[in-house]
C-alpha cells in the first residue's frame, strides 16, 4: 500500500520537473521574440526620427540606427530593454560612438 503514494509522489516530482523545463522555454521564446520586436521598432523609430531632424540619406539612417539598436541591444536584458529611461540614457553615447563608424 506504500507503494502506490510512492509512486505518485515520484510521477507528481516528474511533471513538475517537465513545467520549469516548459516555462524555461517560453521564457526564452518570450526574450527572442521581445529582441526581435524591439530591434525592429527601434530601428524604425531612429530612421523616421533621424529623418526628420537631419539630412542623411534613407541608407545612411538605417545603418546608423541598425548600429545603435544592435550597440544598445548587446549585453543588456530584456528587462532593462524594457525599461525606456535606462535605454534613453545609454543612447546618446551609442549614437556618438555610431556616428564615428564608417
């Protein structure tokens, strides 16, 4: 009779162990999925933005955004990505540095 609570309990332990490994994966989905929108949405703001403030063209806006979006992108978490005045204070010196690029 033992046994058979034994048994639950190690097949219950099984089936929680498979929800991390599930809410692992969505949570990477969730980062790879943010990234991507963010990059894209950033990209597309500097470009119209640049456009309207200076007199690069269309090609060299969106090299020059694309350089800041992956610049502000790299080594920085979701959650900070997600958080507009830590990425709004990083961006001024991206751009510089952007600018110097060739």
């Amino acid at each position: 009779m033992r046994v058979l609570p034994c048994v639950f309990l190690a097949l219950g332990l099984l089936g929680l162990s498979g929800c991390d490994k599930a809410k692992e994966g969505f949570s990477e989905g969730f980062d790879t999925a943010f990234r991507a929108s963010f990059r894209e949405s950033f990209i597309g703001s500097c470009v119209k933005s640049a456009g309207e403030r200076g007199n690069k063209s269309e090609e060299e806006r969106k090299k020059l955004c694309t350089c800041a979006a992956d610049s502000v992108m790299k080594d920085t978490s979701v959650a900070d990505l997600q958080d507009q005045e830590k990425v709004g204070a990083r961006i001024g010196p991206i751009i510089q540095q952007c600018l110097k690029q060739p």
